[in-house]
C-alpha cells in the first residue's frame, strides 16, 4: 500500500497522496483539523499562555476558530483548489514554481519548507514526551526516541491514504477528550464559577498590580495577547502542511460545508485547549514555573488525574499529534525531494527512486527533530511555544504573503515573493541568534513571528509595484482558471435579475 502511496510522478502524487481532488467536506475539515491541532497546542501553548494571560487566553482559540479555520476556508479554500489544479501543482513550492514561472522559487520555497517544518516537528516531540513522561515515569530522552521511531512506522508504512482515514477517527478522540479533561479541571475547583472566582482571587505582582486580572476579559497584556492570536490564527493561512489540505477538496457543495465542520471543530478543540489552560495557575502549588518551565504547567494539572482519566487525555494528545507529525512529514518529505532533488541533483527520477529518497527523508528529518527536542529539552534552548514561533513565522511570513496575492492578485512579481522569502526567514534566524539585539517588542519569537507575517503582506505590492511581473498573456492564462463557466443548480443561483435562469 505504502509503494502506492508514495511512488509516481507529481500528477500521482495529486492523484494518490491528495485525494485525486476528490475528497469529502468531513475527511477535509477534520485533515485540517487535527493538522492544526497538537500536542504544541495542548502542553506548549495552553499551558504558557494559559498561564500568562489567565482565562483572556480563550482569544487565542476563538481566533483560531474564526481566522485559522472560516476565514482561511472562506478566502483561501476555493480558489486554492481551483489554481492549484488549473497549475497542476501538489505543493505549495510547486505552485510557486507554475504561478511565477520561476524554477528558483520552488527550490527556495522547498528548502524553506524543510529547514523550518524540522522545529515544529520537534516542538511537537517535546510535548509528546513531556505528557508521556508525566503519566508513565519513563525518561523524557527515551519518550522522543519511542515517538520518532511510531512516527516513523505510521507514515512509513502507512502512507498518506492511512493517515488521512486516521484523522478522521483522530478527530473524533480530540473532540470527546477535550470536553472530557475541561470538565474534570473544572470540578477539582468547585466547577465552572468556583474556578473562575479562584482565579480572580490570583495576583502576581510582577505581571500586574490590577486584582483579578487572569480572570478579566483580556488578561493583563493584550498586546502580547494579540500577537499570539494573529501567529497562531492567520499563520496557518501559509503553512504548506496546511494549505495543502484545500487541494483535495471534491466540489462546492464540500468547500462550504467543511467551512463549518473546520470551524466548529476548531471552536471545540482550541477553545478548550485555552480554556483549560486559562485555570493553570490555580495549579501553582505543583508546578514551578521557573525551575519546571511553562511547558510542565498542563501535565502538572493532568498529574492528579485517576489512571482512565489520564489514559484519555494521553489517546487525546497522541491522537491530535500523530496527525500534525504525519502532515509535517509527509509535507517535508515530499516537497524536498520533488521540489528540489528531482530538479538539481536528481533528474528524472523514476517511480522507485522517489519512493526510497522521500522514505530517506522521512527517516532523516524524523532523526533532525528528534535531536533538536533532545537538545531544546536538556540545553533549555527554548520552551516550546517558542519553538513552535521559530517555525511558523519563518513559513508563514515567506509564503502567506505570496501565495495569498498570488491567487488574487495579477500583478504579484516574482522578485516580490524572493524578497518576502528572505526577510522573514533572515528575520527568524536572526531571532534565534541575535534576540537580545532586537527591539523589545519583537524579541520573543511570537511576536517576531507575527511580524514577519504582517510584513509580509506589505512588502509584496510595494516591492511589486517597482519591479516587472510576467507578461500580460501569460498572467491572462495562468488566472483564466477563474474565469471558466460552470453550470449550477438554481438553489445555488437564483440567475438574471429578469428572473431567467
């Protein structure tokens, strides 16, 4: 099955790996779903900022439900699917590669795709083990080694096929584990209003002398709170692991209809994920932040659970993050060897060839990430809200940008895309190296992550407004796609204003 899955040419990759174009609004909705959401989200962000902004963190779900799902199926979901076919592209460096004419763009955006995706991937390892350490006793080292070599088999063995039927049934877990998980926190401290009169009872002078505010509308700083909700909600509007998804989406009536699914699934799933990280300082008798770090603050709370109950947020957390691996691998895996290798080093490679190169892959940047999280864990290089900044505002701000305009916009430039490329992904790397230099306000990775994407989406008109674009005839034909007449039912279409349909 995996031989399959993996082998063929770009055109098989579309047919195979993506569905043929011709998946169903629930199979999409809960692939986008449960790629978004992870064990990052569940221990790193929950737990951090949970902590920070109290139960104002719940913004940050509501703006991944509203702008990291609807808006994103909204704006991005068919048009997505409509160029990405008319251009004949399975990736996102591949559609940069068709809409700008431009071979360089593609290898670049492959290359950006696999450096960054490998801190993600290894945010997700460290989340992973922290929770399986906490409810097992096993050595956090041997947690990531055991997760790499599971991830490894599942998308190895399985292929894409097993993991796109598997977020399904992933999707369901997470849905029924996160109500479940919020209930109980809540009745530990007297339910809902019990817990929230607890938490306005919370002061830490070195946040803020106001009383009550981790139970306030939005916390104590709402501007560190904004810059999470735009990295982590408009953020996924360029990740290729994400994007991707809308390729596969079968017909209208599926676009809108995972419009809601995605949404509802978000509201769920994130919303809870930050509303029970919003109650975490009412834990701060079993955790120490400073010696612990953020990241143990959502095992800390999960530590006092009875075995069944831990078992469930442990099917819940893996469930949410075998899928976010295998999207990461399987993204990296395959853009790296078609995007680049099959257009430097390796060309014209045949069926086989790709299949053993893009498992090579798999196994080596599973070995890359697994190695950063050992090191990030050991070294305390970075928690892993943090980690997770790196990589999404390096993505993000290279390609939302780009690829955004590049569906809209005629007159987007190729020389605008490189520009974007390489700020935000010299922006990200100077962050990690040179924090202390940056201005205060984008020191942190999110914020700085945020930036980048927000830049983004300025630099590409003002650079392309001085610089040439493809031909007019060219441009004509590459959005022609757009401009093909289709013939819809009248429920869709109510017709002419003269009442003709």
């Amino acid at each position: 099955m995996s031989d399959c899955i993996f082998a063929g040419t770009t055109l098989t990759l579309i047919c195979l790996c993506w569905g043929g174009r011709s998946v169903g609004p629930w199979l999409t909705a809960f692939a986008y779903g449960t790629s978004y959401f992870s064990a990052v989200v569940f221990v790193g962000y929950a737990g951090q900022f949970g902590w920070k902004f109290g139960i104002s963190a719940l913004w940050i779900g509501l703006g991944n439900a509203l702008i990291g799902s609807l808006l994103a199926w909204v704006v991005l979901g068919r048009r997505t699917r409509i160029m990405t076919q008319h251009l004949r592209s399975a990736t996102m460096p591949e559609f940069f590669g068709a809409r700008f004419q431009s071979r360089g763009l593609k290898i670049g955006a492959s290359i950006i795709t696999f450096v960054f995706l490998a801190p993600y991937t290894a945010s997700l390892y460290n989340g992973l083990s922290r929770l399986f350490a906490m409810a097992f006793g096993v050595d956090f080292t041997v947690c990531i080694v055991a997760m790499a070599l599971l991830t490894g088999i599942y998308v190895i063995v399985g292929g894409y096929f097993a993991t796109v039927v598997n977020d399904f049934i992933q999707g369901i877990i997470m849905l029924g584990g996160i109500i479940t998980v919020v209930a109980v926190v809540l009745r530990v401290n007297g339910g809902f209003a019990g817990s929230l009169d607890m938490l306005a009872r919370v002061n830490d002078a070195a946040v803020s002398a106001s009383p009550g505010v981790f139970a306030s509308f939005f916390g104590p700083d709402p501007g560190a709170l904004l810059g999470v909700v735009i990295l982590t909600s408009v953020g996924t509007w360029g990740l290729p692991q994400m994007v991707q998804k809308f390729y596969a989406i079968k017909s209208e009536h599926s676009i809108n209809k995972g419009t809601v699914i995605s949404t509802l699934f978000a509201l769920v799933v994130a919303g809870g994920c930050y509303f029970l990280g919003g109650f975490g300082r009412l834990f701060a008798d079993r955790v120490n932040v400073v010696t612990d770090g953020f990241d143990a603050i959502i095992p800390a709370m999960l530590a006092t659970f009875p075995p069944l109950l831990i078992a469930v947020v442990v099917m819940l957390v893996l469930s949410a993050s075998m899928s976010t691996l295998a999207a990461l691998v399987m993204t990296s895996a395959t853009t790296f060897t078609l995007d680049f290798l099959n257009d430097t080093f390796i060309h014209k490679m045949d069926d086989k060839q790709q299949l053993v190169i893009i498992r090579l892959l798999i196994a080596g940047f599973i070995l890359i990430s697994s190695i950063i999280a050992i090191i990030q864990y050991k070294g305390g290089v970075s928690f892993i809200a943090q980690l997770m900044g790196i990589s999404w505002g390096a993505l993000a701000g290279a390609f939302l940008a780009p690829f955004l305009y590049g569906l809209y916009w005629k007159k987007t430039t190729p020389a605008s895309v490189w520009v974007c490329f390489l700020f935000s992904t010299c922006l990200m790397t100077a962050n990690i190296f040179f924090r202390g230099s940056f201005p205060a306000v984008v020191q942190s990775p999110i914020n700085a992550g945020a930036f980048a994407m927000l830049a983004g989406l300025v630099i590409v008109p003002a650079v392309s407004f001085v610089t040439s674009g493809l031909a007019t005839r060219e441009t004509e034909r590459l959005f022609a796609c757009y401009d093909r007449s289709v013939t819809v039912s009248v429920k869709e279409s109510l017709g002419a204003s003269n009442g003709t349909v």
